[in-house]
C-alpha cells in the first residue's frame, strides 16, 4: 500500500505530533508498505529527509515554533501527487493540512482520514487571549466536528477522546489507535553520564518533565508541587526539557517563587542521542497536562525504568494504571506533592515502581499499533 501523510508539523519541530508520524512511518514501512510525507519547510533538514514532500510555510505570528505550509505551492505538486498512485491520505493536523487532505482526496479520488493529535477545547483560548475562554471552547468544538465530518475515517489516542468527539457530534467512523512505544526507547540511557554533562550532582534528587512547555501542559502547576516539595528535600531540582510559548512566563514565575536553584530549562534534547539519558537521569517523572491525548512521554519515562507521578486526565486515562509504573494524584498540591516525597525518600519504592512501569511499557508495542493502522486503512478503502 502507498501512503501519503500531510502534517502542518514535522521534525526538526518537537512535538508528540512528529514524534507519532516519525514512529508510524517507520513501522508502516517495516511492514513493507511506503509512506509518503507532505510537511512544511523550517529551513534546516531533519535527521531523514527521504520521502518527504518539504513545503515552502511562514511562520505563524501567535506561535513562532511553527510554520504556515502554502497551499498553491502543494497543489502545484498535484501532476507528480496523481502519479504516484496512493492509496489513501492520512491528515495528521488540522490546519492547511486538512484542508489541502479534503482536496487531494478529493482530485486524486483517494479515502482521507485524519488523526485528532490534540484537544483544541482546552487549547485554543491559551493562544487568543483577548477572546472569552467559553466563546473559544465553542469555536473549538464546532471546527472540530465540521473537519471530523467531512473525513472518510478518524483516529484518535484513547477512548477518552473518541468520546469527547462523539460528544462533539462527529459522525465519521472514528477508531482508537495510540501511538506505539519503539524498541530505541527501552535501550539504557546512561543516568551518571547525562548527570555530568549538564552539571547535575549524581545524588541529587531529580524531578523531571519532557515536553513542549506550553500553557496546555499545566507546568505551573507543577512548579507550584516543587515549591511545596523542597520544604521536605530542599536540594530537590526540577529539570524542564523542552520549549515552547509558555518558557517565558514560566521563568517568570521561577523567580517570583524564589526557585532559581532548584529548575534547570534544559531546551530540547535529541530523541536519538540525549532523550533516554535525561529520562534515566531522573529519579521520577511528573506530569500534570489537562489536554492531553495519549500522553506518549509517560510511556517512555517508563521505558527506562523512571517511575511516575501524574494526573489522569483525558487521554493520559487510557495510558496509566495504578501501580504500573505510576502513583495516580489529584491535581492537588497535597495529594500530588505528598506522593512525589514519598518516592523521592524511599528508594525501593522507587525501584519496585519503576520496574513494574518498564513492564508495563512493553505492553505498548509500535509495530502492532502500525499493524492495527493498516487494517484501519484497509477498512476506509473498503468502504470508499
């Protein structure tokens, strides 16, 4: 089968949305099909360029991180799109890429379904702030089921977000297919080596968050069970791996509570090279995002063993289980602060829980994700 994906985000951007197309891409094509790519131009290269479609984009004024693809521009391509043939289009975002997705489905008289990566309800208002917050999550809802409704098949993370959608009213055929965890992710990262190289004592205890830092993701809040932690392990330090809008509120916000000690913004690592080094680095993984999908980061911080302390909301339901690798806490600065001491003061604990979380882990296989992606291909073909 031949594929063709179109995203409005690719690497070099950091995102769990890249990080999904990289890890269906990969698996689909060990699975002997071809997967094609359309995704904007940011003007350097990612690691594997091969069948990637780069388009010139703009950047987009309320989010300089990401780029506006030219819609001519792809349709231009539309003489070498109708010849290679493909079988279906899988839309990855919902901006021009849906939009150009409908249309060459349309022209190339091909099925198109579309991935929901993200919870635009409670998204949205974070990025027009002059607009109420009640009148966005309006907006947000009614874009979604028009875009969902006009697709041949959706996919979605978790069952949480197949039932906001139908809430929504889409009516589209919508199936739950998470992402994958890939066997690079269960490979050691090497704890005392990454400790060094960023100037981190090997003793230390280390709290840690890997993702965009952006308002959707509830840092604050975590910053705030830091403040309340340090009063019981005052040489606590949190390190935040990633970037995004919020970094600067969020610096802001270090200062005013007197943390300058006890964060480390360590930026985006290198999933290939850094990633499972920071990962093993940390005595435990928190995390508190409100609009999560699936919550592909948790998966990987067990991966390496890291226990964790979250919330689970939406999407992160479907992916964590009491026990396995996680302590469960309310979005309360007791409740999450009192269970992210008690790891950090009892070793074994730690240990049996960041065991049961590597086993827990390998239950989430990308291969039979890919596999379960083709047979959701093979059904909207079908039913074209």
């Amino acid at each position: 089968m031949k594929i063709l994906f179109i995203s409005d985000v690719y690497f070099p951007r950091i995102n769990g949305v890249s990080t999904s197309i990289e890890t269906f891409r990969h698996e689909i094509e060990g699975l002997g099909h071809t997967v094609h790519l359309i995704a904007p131009d940011y003007g350097m290269p990612s690691d594997n360029e091969s069948n990637i479609l780069r388009i010139p984009s703009r950047i987009v004024p309320f989010d300089p991180e990401d780029r506006l693809m030219s819609y001519g521009a792809v349709m231009a391509h539309l003489p070498r799109l109708r010849a290679e043939r493909y079988d279906i289009i899988h839309i990855q975002t919902p901006f021009v890429a849906h939009y150009l997705g409908v249309k060459l489905s349309m022209l190339l008289g091909i099925p198109c379904v579309e991935t929901y990566h993200t919870f635009f309800e409670e998204y949205l208002y974070h990025y027009v702030p002059l607009v109420p917050k009640n009148l966005m999550r309006k907006v947000a809802k009614r874009f979604s089921r028009h875009q969902g409704n006009s697709l041949d098949g959706m996919v979605v993370p978790s069952h949480p977000m197949l039932h906001v959608l139908k809430r929504y009213g889409v009516t589209t055929h919508i199936e739950v297919i998470p992402t994958g965890i890939e066997p690079e992710s269960f490979v050691e990262g090497d704890r005392a080596a990454f400790r060094t190289k960023h100037g981190i004592a090997q003793e230390r205890p280390v709290l840690l968050f890997v993702g965009r830092v952006a308002f959707e993701k509830n840092i604050g809040f975590l910053l705030s069970v830091l403040h309340r932690v340090r009063e019981h392990i005052p040489d606590v330090l949190f390190v935040i791996a990633g970037e995004g809008p919020a970094q600067k509120n969020l610096r802001h916000d270090v200062g005013e509570m007197g943390l300058q000690d006890s964060v480390m913004f360590m930026g985006y690592l290198d999933r290939h090279r850094e990633l499972n080094g920071c990962y093993s680095a940390a005595d435990l993984f928190i995390f508190a995002s409100r609009t999560e999908t699936q919550g592909l980061v948790l998966l990987e911080a067990m991966a390496q063993g890291t226990p964790v302390v979250s919330t689970a909301e939406l999407g992160t339901r479907d992916v964590l289980q009491e026990g396995l690798g996680v302590l469960i806490a309310s979005e309360e600065l007791d409740d999450f602060s009192g269970k992210v001491v008690h790891l950090l003061s009892d070793v074994n604990a730690r240990r049996s829980l960041g065991e049961a979380g590597r086993d827990y882990a390998h239950t989430w296989s990308a291969t039979k994700q890919a596999g379960r992606m083709m047979e959701f291909y093979q059904r909207c073909i079908g039913n074209s």
